[in-house]
C-alpha cells in the first residue's frame, strides 16, 4: 500500500508544480508554433525514465510462492506524435528487485526448497498513448504488448569460461553462469500526464500496470513512471 501512495504521490507532485504555469505557457506555445495546436505533431521523442516498481505476493494451488520486493528502475523511450493526441513509442524498463520463493517440488518426498536472490526483470513494450488535449499540459491514456525477459540469477549449470587476447590488456578470460530464466508475453495499460516545457524538453508521469503471461497464470506489476525527454 505505501508502495502505491508512492506513485500516486509522484504525480500529484507533476500536476501542484505544473498547473501554476500552465495556462500561460500554452499562450506562449500557440505564439511560436506553426499551428493553433502547438508542436508536438509529427515530431520524433526520446526520453529517460525513472521507474518504481510495486512488489508482489503470488502463490500456487501446489504450495508454491513468490515474494517480490518493491524497488527502483530505469529505461528509456523512443516515440513518434503521429499527431497533437496520437502517440506511437518503445518503452524498456529494467529493474532488479530481491525476491523470495518457495518452491514445492512434485515428488512429495523431497521437501519445499527456499531461493532467495535478485530477479532481473527486462520489460520492452510497443505502446500507443493518446493526449486528451492539444495543449502543453494534458492528461493521457496508454495502452502496448511486447515481452519481458525475466531471470531468476539462480544458476543452473557448470560455468562456462571464454578467454581473449587484448591488445592493450593482454590475455582476458570471462566465467558466465546460465541461470534459470524464460522471455514471456506481455502487456501494459496506464495513465498519466505530460507537461511540455518548451518546444523541445517535456516530461511526463505515469501509473501502469505490466500483465506478464507464464505458466500458472499471470504476474502483475504496478508501476509509478517518471520521463524526461527531448523533442525533435
């Protein structure tokens, strides 16, 4: 719970800083652009994120669970404004929360095992937002699928060592472990608001939530997103 305050409170912040300004930067904005509307329209986006991700607590029928930590992220965005409300973007997100799970194994002479680690979670997702006004200031709606690459860090077999002759460095060997770890299916549905600063610096806050497909059903992760970015 005082992990989704979190979000909620990151863009109540947005919106008390924002809405002082608002009104007189949409004059200056319709002023400079082309168009009544402003600049948005046809122009390429790139941005940073800043991300919070919401812990979970799922179990299985078997006796199996998992608990999920709650903890910090980033990525980045690539977008286009297909128009002044349409947006089309790549959105990845990378977090690596700690996480404790119970596993119960089927052969019911061997006893539940305990892994606790870092779960590497990689999130690409295809979005398409709509901006409910043509102005610097507006709140939106965000809808995308893609996949999510997740990785127990638990190894699951011998090392594996590969060496290298450098030239400034000389002789380089690298010991990687594989670990346990699947690429599934998913989507995201969220909303927000975006603030255009200028012609060329936005920002926008955001609450998701990731739906992850696998195989006893699906993980849901709730999100607080923070973006800083660069139109051009």
């Amino acid at each position: 719970m005082l992990s989704m305050f979190k979000g909620i409170a990151l863009i109540a912040i947005l919106i008390v800083t924002s809405s002082t300004v608002v009104a007189q930067y949409d004059n200056q904005r319709k002023e400079r652009s082309p168009s009544a509307a402003g600049s948005r329209d046809t122009r390429f986006e790139v941005s940073v994120i800043l991300a919070y991700q919401n812990g979970l607590d799922e179990s299985s029928e078997g006796g199996s669970s998992i608990d999920v930590d709650g903890g910090f992220g980033w990525g980045i965005g690539l977008g286009w404004n297909w128009t002044e409300k349409l947006n089309l973007s790549y959105r990845f997100v990378a977090t690596k929360p700690g996480y404790l799970a119970v596993v119960v194994p089927e052969d019911t002479e061997l006893g539940p095992q305990t892994v606790e680690q870092k779960l590497s979670k990689m999130s690409h997702q295809f979005n398409v937002t709509y901006n409910f006004r043509e102005k610097a200031f507006t709140p939106f709606v965000v809808a995308g699928a893609g996949f999510t690459k997740l990785d127990s860090n638990v190894i699951a077999g011998p090392p594996t060592t590969g060496c290298w002759w450098d030239p400034w460095w000389g002789y380089i060997c690298f010991t990687d472990w594989e670990t346990y770890g699947d690429t599934k299916f998913s989507y995201n549905l969220g909303v927000g608001v975006r603030w255009d600063i200028n012609n060329a610096i936005f920002t926008k806050a955001a609450y998701s939530r990731e739906f992850i497909s696998v195989k006893n059903g699906t993980l849901n992760f709730d999100m607080a997103i923070l973006e800083f970015g660069l139109m051009f």
